[in-house]
C-alpha cells in the first residue's frame, strides 16, 4: 500500500523548497517520462486503477495504482511495479505481482483488454527528489516540475510528493505543516493520472455531491471516526477546484454542504473525541467564508426570481455581489489558512480514532435516540410569534438527518428511507423562510451601498416579506408530522 501526501506550489515558491534546511542532503535529480494506459471506453478508470509504462535509470518500469483511498491530501493506493522490456504494458507480469488478488485479476482479465490497450496521455517530469528522516518517520520527498499532454492539449505540473516510506502517516501532515510555515502550499486530492484523464474526458469541473457511506455490522467507533469525517472531507475538497476556477453556483453550494456536514460530524463524535478548538475555530472560519457567498447565490438565483417583476436594476447589484464574495470564497480555499485546516483536520484523525472503543451502532443509536429527543423538543417550541424557532428546529431536523446519513447502512432500509425523506422535506419547507429572513438583511446591505437603487430595493423587500405572510410554512402541521416519526431499526 502506498501511502503519500500530494501538495501544490507555485513555480515562483521552487527555490524556497530546493533550499529549504528541512532538506539538507543534495537533491537527486531524474527525468521521468511516463506513458498512461487504457482502453477507449475507459475500463481501468472506471474501475479506479490507473496504468503507466514510465523510463527510470534506462529501464521500462510498468506501474498499476488501484483502489484505497483520498483523505485530506493523503493518498493512500494499491501498488504493484515491476520492470518490462519495452515501452508498452506486460499484462502477464502484472498479473503475477498480483498474484492473489481475485478482485484485480478480474479487472485485467476483461477480454481483449492487451488487443485495445493504448496510450492516452503522457507525464513528463523533472524530478527532484530527498530521503528525510523527520520524527521517527522515513519520507521521501519529491518535487516534480513539467507538464501532462494529450494531444495538443497540455496542463502544467507543479507539486510536491512525501511519501511515507517508514513510520506514521501523522508524520506526513507534520512534515508538511513544517513546510507550510515557509512555502505557500496547496492540498491536492486529485494525482497526475486523474488530471491526465480530465484531459481525455473534456470534462469541466463538475459539482459533486455527497457520497453514500458504507458501513460494516461490525464496524467499530474506532473506524466510523475517520470514515464519517473522510466522507465529509471528500464533499469539500472535491468542490474545490471548481470554486475557484469556476462560475456554477452549485459547485459553491455543494462545498457548503460538505462543511455543515463536517461541523455536524464533528459535534456528533464530541463526547468520545472532542475537536480542538483551534481546529474548530478554523472550520467555522471557512463555513463563514463559504455562506456569506453562497447567500448572495441564492438570492440570485433563488429568492429574487419569486417576485413576479424582477428588476434588472436589482439583479445587477445582487449579480456584483455574488461574485466579489465568490472571489472571497476563492481566496480563502487558496489560503495557507485553509491548507493549514485540511492538514491539521487530517492528522487530528489519524491520531484521535485509534482511542476510541466501542461499535459504530451502538453509538449511532444512542446519538440518533438523543437528536430526536431534541428534535421533537424544538418542533414543540416552534411558534409564529417567535421568528427563531423554527430556524431551530430546522437546524435540528439537519443534525438528525446527517447523522443517519453518515450511519445509514447500519439500519433497516424502509424505516431509514422514512426518516430521512421526512426531515428532507421539512428542512426544504422551514428553509424556505430562512431564505427570505436572509434576504432581508441582504437587500438591507445592498440599500446602504447603493443609496441611488432604494426604490428598487425597498420593492423588492416589501414583495418578498407580502409573500412570506400569505406563503407561511403550517408549524403545526411540521410539528405532527415529527411527532408521527420513529426511529428506524439497528440491524441485527
């Protein structure tokens, strides 16, 4: 298994690695150009290996990378290498280094898989490259400089690899951290293989959405944590990308929800591994940064569009504003702040999940008894003269739902699909409120900029709050419903 942190510079920022005292031994400098296999339809992507023929010290080495897993920058992947004699993969050979594996055999034993193998894009590098030894850990530290091509299409490369050759992978976050003190750095969950293939697809940057979590009966506390996080993990930083060099409002909005998910996780695990508060301090600081934007978005794009005469006057202020607070938003994902937090974050878990004890389902069923207790307890306290109660329990209602989310494999079906379909529906109608109470204070912003467009502004503030009296989400009505719930099933 190789396990290994991936890290972005900028091309100005090379010199300070090259003579940073962490790496005090002469570089050992290579070029490697490596050619990345598959077939037209994509089969080794598709099933998450990735195939190169690379020239290192004058031999045909052949690499398959499959499988594992990306948490936070650390990538850790199914590995077998092995010299070759040409320039084109020896599928038998990879075979034997295989050797048991029935899931990867299966994978390479696809008919005609050698006949429609080709070369679609090719790495080439120059490498400089460390052994270091760092608190007990062994890591080879990499930094590689050239570019991925396709055809006539080519994408710069320009980052740093540690790989974990002994000792903690804790230590690859701390070696790091170190770094970051002096070099302005960039997590990077996506590897060159991935970025070559983006080529191949013509593919933009996507939204993407929350991933179903799977859990094992007997998965321990001790596995959920860094499961459950990762999940949350993986919603953030694969939206990354496209907030910052992307205009869709849904990319935004989805990194949004990977961060509410997060705090919701977090607070979750809090009896069993409290998160420091530093490391706190610094989620809510990047869920701050996301919602001041993603308000403006849906105000856009939402709230204002129910009124029956949109005014372009309007539509162009709230437009200007929605994207200097994604340029904000920008900022902050390219931050060393925001490196800092996915560093920290990523190796907090590595070290808080091995002390935890207990099953992931006893745990989850005595979370999820104490959120519903709360939940009915909120719902029973909504009322119309009091504008916060029902934003209360709306938030409530999401903290049930996450947590069954990130557990739901451990219940019975039918009654999980209940429970979460009921408090989805009852987050979208209370939400619906929030919208336009965040409205409000938004137009009420914009009034004070922009004095000229008060008539349009206070038009389109009175519309809105007319509509919200006569359009009323029933909190009786919400209230029977929670009452009418149960709890699914653990399964046995």
């Amino acid at each position: 298994m190789e396990v290994e942190l991936k890290l972005l510079l900028a091309p100005e920022d090379n010199d300070k690695l090259l003579h940073h005292p962490l790496l005090d031994t002469p570089a050992r400098v290579q070029r490697l150009t490596a050619r990345y296999f598959d077939t037209p339809d994509l089969h080794l992507l598709r099933h998450g290996a990735g195939l190169r023929v690379r020239k290192e010290n004058g031999e045909w080495v052949q690499t398959m990378k499959a499988g594992g897993s990306v948490q936070s920058g650390l990538h850790r992947r199914n590995e077998w290498e092995g010299v070759v004699d040409r320039c084109w993969p020896r599928l038998a050979r990879l075979r034997k280094l295989i050797g048991n594996d029935e899931h990867w055999l299966s994978v390479l034993g696809t008919p005609d898989l050698k006949d429609r193998l080709d070369s679609l894009f090719v790495v080439d590098v120059e490498r400089h490259s460390w052994e270091v030894e760092s608190a007990g850990n062994r890591i080879e530290v990499a930094l590689d400089v050239g570019h991925i091509e396709r055809k006539a299409h080519k994408v710069a490369v320009n980052e740093i690899e540690l790989e974990l050759k002994e000792g903690d992978p804790a230590g690859l976050y701390a070696f790091a951290l170190q770094l970051l003190d002096d070099i302005p750095l960039r997590i990077s969950n996506i590897n060159k293989a991935q970025r070559g293939y983006l080529l191949v697809r013509e593919t933009g940057h996507a939204p993407f959405r929350a991933q179903a979590l799977q859990l094992d009966a007997g998965t321990t506390l001790a596995e959920a944590l860094p499961a459950v996080l990762g999940n949350c993990l993986e919603h953030i930083q694969r939206n990354e990308v496209a907030v910052v060099e992307g205009h869709d409002p849904e990319t935004l909005h989805q990194m949004r929800v990977g961060v509410r998910r997060l705090r919701s996780a977090l607070k979750l695990f809090s009896s069993v591994a409290p998160c420091p508060p530093a490391l706190q301090e610094d989620i809510d600081w990047l869920g701050t940064q996301l919602g001041a934007a993603r308000d403006w978005d849906v105000l856009l794009t939402s709230t204002l569009s129910r009124i029956d005469a949109p005014q372009m006057e309007l539509q162009a202020l709230a437009l200007e504003a929605a994207h200097a607070r994604r340029r904000e938003a920008a900022q902050a994902i390219l931050s060393p702040r925001y490196t800092h937090l996915m560093l920290t974050l990523g190796s907090w878990m590595l070290q808080a999940a091995p002390l935890l004890n207990g099953s992931a389902a006893r745990f989850s069923r005595q979370s999820m008894q104490h959120l519903h207790k709360s939940l009915i307890k909120r719902a029973n306290r909504m009322s119309e003269e009091d504008a916060t109660s029902a934003h209360r329990t709306r938030i409530a209602a999401k903290r049930a739902r996450y947590a069954l989310e990130f557990f739901h494999s451990l219940y019975r079906a039918k009654g999980t699909h209940t429970y979460l379909k009921t408090l989805a529906a009852v987050q979208e109608e209370l939400g619906q409120h929030n919208d336009v109470v965040v409205a409000e204070r938004l137009l009420q912003e914009l009034a004070l900029q922009h004095p000229q467009s008060a008539g349009a502004i206070q038009f389109a503030r009175g519309y809105l709050l007319a509509q919200q009296a006569t359009r009323h989400a029933d909190l009786d009505q919400i209230c029977d419903r929670l009452h009418a719930l149960r709890l699914p099933h653990i399964k046995h």
